[in-house]
C-alpha cells in the first residue's frame, strides 16, 4: 500500500504508512530510503535528511542515499554541505549522476 501510494504521488500518505513499518521493521533500509524519498517528495526535508543520514550511518556505501542527501541539503539551501555527498555519489556510480 505504501509503494502504491508513493507511485500514486502522494507521498505524505506513502510517508504515514512507511513510517508505521518502520515502527516494526527499524533496520528495514529499503523502507527507511523509501520513506526517505517520500519525505523529500513532500518536502519534509529536515525528516529526508535525518532518514538519509540514519540509512548512511548503516551503510555508507549506499550511493543513491549518498545522492538524496546532496540534493536534499542543496534544497535547503546547503549547497556546500552538499558538495561532498553529490562528488562521492557521482564517483561511487562510475561519474554518472
């Protein structure tokens, strides 16, 4: 239901509903980065930052993450916080992005 809401683009609903599995799957990274995206999508960046960071902290080699994050920091007007997370995103993926 959560990833047909997020599909559907209502992502403050895809964001409830993701947050609730969250709530019984906590180390789910695949939902955390969901609910991640949903959050940016609905622009609760603060939340898609704080997300991103929990799903980096567990895994620092998730590139996609590592490239929300940059561009969720450079939407809050961050730009040079961003800057390293972009450059690593794009080498992680083979310059790429």
């Amino acid at each position: 239901m959560a990833k047909f809401s997020f599909d559907s683009k209502t992502y403050s609903d895809a964001a409830r509903l993701l947050e609730a599995v969250l709530a019984q799957e906590p180390a789910n990274l695949s939902v955390r980065l969901l609910l991640a995206r949903s959050y940016y999508h609905s622009a609760q960046l603060s939340r898609a930052e704080a997300e991103l960071r929990r799903v980096l902290d567990a895994d620092p080699a998730e590139d996609y993450a590592r490239l929300m994050l940059g561009r969720t920091l450079e939407r809050q007007g961050r730009a040079e916080e961003a800057r390293p997370h972009l450059r690593l995103a794009a080498a992680m993926a083979g310059g790429e992005l």
